[in-house]
C-alpha cells in the first residue's frame, strides 16, 4: 500500500471513527481500523462488533492494499502532525509494519491482517427514508437524556422509534424513558417510513450518530430491519444492532385527564430551580412547588445546609397544590423546551405531571415527569 | 435380600463417621469430657498429627471399675443427671464420643477416681474391650489413643498432613481454652510444646482477658473493648477488636455459647452487622464473645460436632450482639488502633535499614543538621526543618489562647497546631501528637450526618413511572409484604403483586435510577436468611458513604485553624469518628513517650 491524504481529511475520518472503538477490549483486533486503499478513496472502518463505521476520503493511492492498525494510537498521531501537513501511509512487504511519515516525522505501526477483522453482517434492510440532519438532531435532543442507564432494564437502554397513526397523521415517534421520566417526540412520517418495524436504537448508536449529523444540513438515509439500522450520510456508513427486547406500552403511562394546568417562562423556571436546588447537595435533589393562584413557590432544603425558597409568576388559575420534583429532571426538560414558555398539566402528587413546550402544543416533544415524595 | 440388624460394631463406626471425622475432633472430645470431669490442668499429647498418638490426661474427677466398663457403651453418660435434654450444662451429653473413638482406633483410659486409692485401665481396640486391669494413675483420667482409623482406611486417606491436622486439632484446643480460662491446659506435638497455659486467676474477667491476651495476640487484648450486655437472661460478654485492627477472614472471630464454642451463622452474621459501618466489605473484624443463656433457650443437639446452635429467640439473640458491639465502638468513639501508629512509629525509628549506617549513630538522623535520611521520614524531616526555623508561623495560633480556642489538655484530639501538605492536621493533646486525616475525618462526619437525616425524616422517594414487577418465590413475597412498612421508611414502596411477584411502585431517592430487581431479590435473600431489611439499610449506607466521599473536604484544601479546632471538636462528638467510611483510620496518635524514644531521650 502506499496512499497520500492530507491531514486534515485523514483526522476527521479517523475522529469518527475511532470514537466507535471501546478503550479497553479483550480482542485486540476490535482495537484497530481497517484501512482500505483503492481506486483514489481511503476507506476507514471499525466495529464493537455492535456498531460498525466506515467513512470513506479522498486519497491519492499509488498502490492499493489494505491492512489494520491500533485506532487511538494512529487518531493521536495524526491529532499531533502539523496543521496542512500531507500524510504519506505506507505498508511494507510482508504487511507486518505500517509506516506513517508526515513532514520528517516517522512512525511504524504493527498491523493486524485483514482477514480477522469482524465483518457486520447487516442482512437484508427492507425499509428506507430521509431525515434532514436537523430533524434527525431534534429527534435525538429532545429524547435521548431520558435513556435508562441502568443495565439490568436492557429494554430502556435505546430510543424507542417507530410509526404510528394518530387521527389521520402518520407520525414517526421516538420515545426515551427511565422509569422515572419519559420523553417523546414525534415528527410527520417522512416518505418510506410507512410499515416500519418498531424498533430500540442503543446508546451508543444515538451518540455516534449524533456525532456525525453534528452542525450539518444534508439529508441522512435510514435504512432498518427488525435488527439492525443503517445511516447513510455524506460518505459515512453507521450500522448498529438494535436491542432486542420489548419496550414497554408507553402510552399507558401518559395521563389523559391532568386538569391543572401551568403556564411558566421556561427561563425564569429553569433558573429559579436552579437556584434553589443548589442548597439541596445530597443527590435526592428534590424541589418542592408549591402552586397557588398566579404563583409558584419553589423550595428546598438540606440537611446541613440550610433552605431555599424563591417565588415565581405563572400562569394558573386552579387548586393550590404541592408536588415535589427531582431538580435534575425538570432541568433536563426545561433544556429541551425551545420555545419560550413550557406548560404544566398536572394532577396530584402522587401522579404522572405532563411537561410541554407551549409553542407546540399537539404535536413536536411531550415529557412526562413522575413526582417525588418529600 | 432381608432386613436384619446392624451389628453394634458396625454402628459404632457408622456413629464415629459424624462424630470424628479428623484427629481435631477427638482432641476436641476428649478435652471437653475432661473439662465436664472438672479438670484443674488438662495435658495434650500428639504424635505425628495425631495419627501415630493422642493422649489426654487430666485431673478431673476420674471413674470407678465399674464405670470404666460402661463409659465405652454407646449411650452411656453421667452427664444427663435427670435424662432431660432441655437442661444441657456439660459440654457434652450424647454418651457417643468414646464407643466412637474406641470403634475406628486403638484406645486405652486409665483412670483413678477422687480419693479412690486404685486406678483402672480398659482397653478397645477396633470396637473390642478388654477386662478392666489395675494401673497406676493420679487421680483423674488419661485417655490415649493410637493408631487412629486404622480400622477405617478409607478416612485415612482422606487426611492431611500432619502439621495441617495437629494445627487443626491446637485451635479445638484453643478455642475450649478460651472459654475456661480457669484451666490450665498444654499442649504438645511430637515432644515440642506449642501452647502453655495456666490456670487463670480468681477474678473470671481478668483470668478471661489474660487468656484472650495469650491466644488472641497482645494486639487484640490492646485494642479491643470488652463488650458487657444483657437482656432478658441473655448475657452477653467478651471483647471486640477496634475495626481498625481487622483480618482478611473471620477465623479470628471466637463465639462461644454457654462455654461451648461454635460457628453459627446467625452470629457471625451479628457480628458483621454490628461492624457494617466501620469497616470495609472484605474485612472482618476480630472479637471473642461468651453469650451466657437458659439452656432451655437453646439447641445444641443439632450436630453431633456441636458446633451448630439454634436458639429459641434468635431475634433476641441478634439483636443483643448487634447492639452491644454498636454501643461498645461507638462508646470507643474516635479510638483509632495503637497498632496503627506503632507501624507508623516503626516506619520513623531510626536505624530501621537506612542506607545510613556507616557511624555508630553519629549524626542521629533527625539531627536537623546532616543530611535527611532517604527514604519514609522524609516528609517529617522537611517539616521538622520547618518546625526549627520559622517559628513565627507555627507559633502564633498557640500564643493568644482566646483565639486558637483549645487548650491541649481539654480535649482527647487536642488543639490543632497545623496543616502539612494541607492534607493532614496536626494536633497537640495533653500528652502526645495527633495526625488527623481531614478527608478521611470529615467524610466520616458527613457520612454520620447523612445517616442521621435519613433516619430522622425518613428517605425522599421517587415514584416510578413504569412501576417494576420483580418476580419471587411465595415465601419471599410474604416476607417482603410483612416489611412493606419498614421498607417504606426507608423509602421502598412495595406491594405483593400476586403469589408470586412484588410491584415496586417508589424507590429512594438517594439511589437515583437503581438496579430494584437486584436490590429487592437481595433483601429478600437477606430477609430469609436474617429477618431484618440489612440490605436496604446497608446500600443505603453506601450511598451515604460515596455521597460523603464527594461532598466533604478533600485532601489539598488548605484550612484555617479555627477550621480544623472545629473538625476535631466535631470527631470527638461523632460517634465512629476514629474510621472513616471505608474502615481507614482517621487519625493516629503519637504519644510523647514515643517521640522521646525516637530521639533517644529515653
């Protein structure tokens, strides 16, 4: 092999890319990229063997070949060649070395062959559609910090995504929760999604991805099946298995029948608790609103530390009523309320609060917040 | 084929199969009948690890011809006065040993009873008994036997060598020793005499800890409290290391019920609850507890070894040690192991391997002048260079008492002179030096005050949006059913959800987003197994801990000296303030005596 990329083209490549490699592995294959040299292109690949990237760049390839090297090792080098520098990869014959010089800098890298990297299988991929990046973006904020993180609940571990007819719209609905807290939002079925199977898309993939579409305004294919997801976008390829488990019948738990309702400016409300969750140090982090007529009372208080209240204006004109929050979970919401006010439908304390944004009401993200006793 | 009777050999065998399955157990037999005959001193002899030869001889009360003869009957026994099972005083009591030891070896028991003026010898051999014969003997008993399973080759096999059995035969030993400090036993393996122990004085608390002392290790006697504790005809006594003086397995942990040592699950699962705060998961702490109880309370007949007890109450009987080792460190409070700064003191001396030795002890390596030796008392030698030159930074705290506070002598940590590396507090009490961790103090105090919240209001609780279904076994599902109150206080909300599964409907707070399916499965296991909500209790405790771990004073920050006074007012007023969470010492003391040594003033 004996290819030459400019650097800044060969970092970004490899910066996708490498972020698929786990730090520790047990396979030392899994810690390196396959390097593919031909016909003008450099493809990079690598795999968890649950998530597979390949990103292809322009190059100039005298002698076409291919082989692995570590990822992170080769991503740091290049990370620390000069800007502008031209990156001359070059494989000996044998293909035991891989030799990269940039400028009069020299480093020979052990490879692994070729053939024992993992191929991922993607299987035949029935269903396709295009998302513009920004409405893919959307999808992933306004879901994806409701993920569970914990292990043992697998099922919550993803994006739940998948079609659904509400009225007369075909809606593509993407749905994240933690059994403490749930998120969803949804968008018009864009063309191809008809008859897709629901599906839960892992962590990691949605990071990836969110990576990838990252300030961009292209359009990126999804390809799915019922196991695995594809997206396609510019020259990158993503596949992902998909968790195979069931997640639970969400609807269920959004309540139809809240009848109080508040109106509150998402930035003095998010600020407002803020505050006064910092004197709650322990990590409970519980507030207290206490709603009245055109008031709300935020307050909290810790242990050694002392108590917090701060008054606010809202909008509400229903029963006084106390119900208490985890700080964390309203701030993670009211983060993803883009508009400029965020509405409350509540019932009890002891029952599912709904949070929206008010500039979209009916359709675009709907939260649902389990109080906390306090 | 027909059903007929065993032979009383072969039954005898079958018997001495649970009853001695090792060397240790006939020692372990034999020191027990002699200590019920009322032994003053009782004598062990073993040869090659008990194989070759065990002999036990004592002065105890001693048998008549007559009942030499019976002794070796299955079934016979003095020790059940009034055939009744409910009141079992002695060691022992099921009339077995004997015939047992007697069916898989050669034994032979001379015996001459109190103020009787023949002695008598019987022999058996493989089950065999020869004619009562006249010997010479003291006034007591000797039993010796040889050649043990010989008449078993199959349990031959199955021993290990002889150091591994006659180490195991020394502990049975021990550990009886420990419970009748008034005997005096010894004990010797092929001629060389590996315990010697007199008999105890008259006083039984200061006989016991001497004892303790001579088994257990100075150590142990140094820094262990005596524990004292009834409750309702349960009594409760002995000593308790401090949990920074603690062992990678619980061997060191010596229980003994109406003098009787055992290994019972419920009571070391005590112990363990009762050290859960102070120290590390993997540690065990060392302790020799006497639990004194109707025998009416009691079951020792559970195992023909007797080392298994079930006890009538046993909620009474957890909850008794659970508190008295409690109340006993926490009444330690701040105690931190000595032997903690004697190895610090060890890692000072001098001459202890410096590369240094080549004068006889000319420059005395903490001269000040002469270069600081190389290796562990550099800190303290950059920081006694300090000490001696500029003294106006160090001295002033002391010299306006008002403002500093504490006077040294009014408080058991001291007054805080100064902070080295802003990690460690250096405090001066009545007569030595204290080094306080800050880190590892305050955590310990945040720890404190976290639990103490939790207690008081009972946890915060999230309410689960998608409540949980954990699947159980029936019983389980009671159990949990009958916490559900308790659960609830500390912030589990459960309800039985058919008969055989539970719904978590709210979990603590402090546990953010848990794992409930392990959390609620582990406290039903530890519901089955203690009847008490420890695991709840415990994560709980462990949230507590890593909270505290985070939101207390770390390692670096500096600290003004008002700061630090009142950290140490602080650790006196805490409870286990002399560990922090992880079972880490929090301080060590120096005391000036020891300073003085170091520097040869002594």
């Amino acid at each position: 092999m004996k290819v030459t990329i400019e650097r800044a083209t060969l970092l970004k490549a490899l910066a996708h890319v490498q972020s698929v490699v786990e730090r520790r592995n047990t396979i030392p294959i899994l810690s390196n990229v396959l390097i593919e040299a031909k016909g003008g292109r450099l493809a990079l690949s690598a795999t968890d063997m649950d998530l597979a990237i390949r990103e292809e760049v322009a190059a100039e390839v005298a002698v076409p070949a291919s082989t692995t090297a570590a990822a992170h090792t080769l991503y740091d080098i290049v990370r620390k060649l000069p800007e502008g520098s031209q990156v001359a990869l070059e494989l000996a014959a044998g293909g035991g070395q891989l030799t990269l010089r940039a400028g009069r800098a020299r480093f020979s890298l052990s490879c692994l062959p070729v053939d024992e990297f993992p191929v991922m299988s993607a299987g035949d991929l029935p269903h396709e559609f295009a998302l513009d990046a920004g409405a893919l973006r959307d999808l992933i904020d306004h879901t994806r910090f409701a993920i569970s993180t914990e292990e043992t609940r697998y099922y919550l571990n993803g994006i739940h995504l998948h079609a659904t007819k509400v009225g007369r719209a075909e809606l593509l609905r993407a749905v994240a929760t933690d059994g403490h807290r749930l998120a969803r939002f949804q968008m018009p079925l864009p063309e191809g999604g008809a008859g897709i199977p629901a599906v839960i898309v892992p962590r990691k993939a949605i990071a990836e991805v969110r990576k990838l579409v990252e300030d961009s305004a292209e359009s990126v294919r999804v390809a799915l099946s019922e196991t695995r997801i594809r997206f396609t976008f510019e020259s990158v390829v993503l596949t992902s298995k998909l968790i195979d488990g069931t997640f639970p019948d969400y609807e269920r738990v959004i309540p139809t029948d809240n009848d109080k309702i508040m109106q509150v400016d998402n930035k003095i409300f998010a600020e407002a608790v803020d505050r006064v969750s910092t004197i709650s140090k322990d990590q409970s982090r519980a507030v207290k609103l206490v709603l009245s007529r055109g008031s709300l009372v935020l307050s909290a208080s810790g242990q050694d530390t002392g108590s917090a209240t701060e008054e606010i204006e809202v909008d509400y004109a229903g029963d006084g009523i106390e119900i208490g929050f985890n700080a964390r979970y309203l701030l993670d919401i009211a983060s993803q309320i883009r508009g400029e006010r965020a509405k409350f439908v509540m019932s009890d304390a002891a029952s599912p609060t709904i949070v929206r944004d008010s500039s979209d009401d009916g359709d675009g993200s709907l939260y649902v917040l389990m109080p906390m006793r306090v | 084929m027909t059903i007929r009777r065993l032979p009383e050999s072969v039954v005898n065998r079958i018997a001495a199969g649970e009853v001695v399955e090792r060397p240790a157990a006939v020692v372990k037999e034999l020191v027990e009948n002699a200590i019920d005959a009322g032994a003053a001193r009782i004598e062990i002899v073993l040869r090659e690890g008990g194989r070759a030869m065990i002999a036990v001889g004592d002065d105890g009360c001693g048998m008549e011809r007559a009942e030499l003869a019976l002794a070796i009957e299955r079934h016979a026994t003095s020790k059940l006065p009034d055939e009744d099972l409910r009141h079992i005083a002695t060691l022992g009591f099921r009339g077995e040993a004997l015939p047992s030891i007697g069916a898989v070896g050669r034994m032979s028991i001379s015996s001459r009873k109190r103020g009787a003026d023949s002695a008598w010898r019987i022999a058996v051999e493989g089950g065999t008994v020869s004619e009562p014969a006249p010997a010479a003997q003291q006034a007591g008993t000797r039993v010796e036997v040889r050649d043990l399973f010989y008449a078993t080759p199959a349990r031959l096999k199955f021993l290990k060598t002889e150091r591994t059995e006659a180490q195991h035969a020394l502990e049975a030993v021990e550990r009886l020793a420990m419970a009748h400090p008034e005997i005096g036993f010894s004990f010797s393996d092929d001629g060389r005499t590996v315990l010697q122990l007199t008999p105890g004085a008259d006083d039984l608390f200061e006989a016991r800890h001497a004892r303790l002392a001579a088994i257990m290790g100075r150590d142990f006697a140094d820094n262990s409290v005596a524990i004292e504790a009834a409750r309702e005809g349960v009594r409760l006594t002995g000593r308790a290391g401090l949990p920074t003086l603690n062992r990678a397995t619980a061997r060191a942990q010596y229980l003994f019920v109406n003098g009787r040592p055992v290994r019972d699950k419920l009571v070391h699962g005590a112990v363990r609850a009762g050290y859960r705060d102070v120290l590390a998961h993997d540690r065990h702490p060392m302790v020799a507890l006497f639990l004194e109880i109707d025998p009416e309370e009691v079951d020792v007949n559970v195992h023909p070894a007797k080392t298994e007890v079930r006890f009538r109450d046993a909620g009474l009987v957890r909850g008794l040690i659970v508190g008295a080792l409690k109340h006993a460190l926490a009444g330690a409070g701040h105690r931190a192991s000595s032997t903690v700064g004697v190895a610090a003191l060890g890692a000072l001396r001098p001459g202890s391997g410096l590369p240094y030795s080549s004068g006889p002890y000319s420059g005395g390596s903490y001269s000040g002048h002469g270069a600081p030796p190389s290796h562990a008392p550099r800190g303290l030698a950059e920081e006694a260079a300090q000490f001696q030159s500029p003294f106006s930074d160090l001295a002033r705290p002391s010299a306006p008492p008002a403002e500093g506070g504490a006077e040294a002598r009014d408080f058991p940590l001291g007054a805080a002179r100064a902070q080295l590396h802003e990690t460690y507090i250096v405090a001066q009490t009545a007569d030595g030096v204290v080094i306080v961790d800050q880190h590892a103090a305050h955590e310990r105090l945040t720890h404190e005050r976290l639990k103490l919240a939790m207690h008081a209001g009972g946890a915060a609780r999230q309410i689960l949006l998608i409540p949980e279904v954990v699947e159980l076994d029936g019983p389980s599902v009671g159990r949990l059913a009958a916490r559900a109150a308790d659960l609830a206080r500390l912030g589990l909300v459960i309800e039985a959800f058919g008969p055989g599964a539970v719904v978590v409907r709210e979990t603590p707070a402090l546990l953010g987003e848990a794992d409930v399916q392990g959390l609620v499965r582990d406290l039903a296991d530890e519901l089955a197994e203690l009847g008490e909500s420890l695991a709840l209790d415990a994560r709980l405790d462990q949230v507590c801990g890593t909270m505290a771990c985070h939101g207390s004073v770390r390692a670096g920050r500096r600290l003004a000296l008002s700061e630090m006074d009142a950290l140490l007012r602080q650790m006196e007023a805490t409870p286990l303030s002399g560990q922090c969470s992880h079972g880490r010492p929090t301080y060590v003391e120096l005391k000036l005596a020891d300073i003085e040594r170091l520097f040869g003033r002594r």
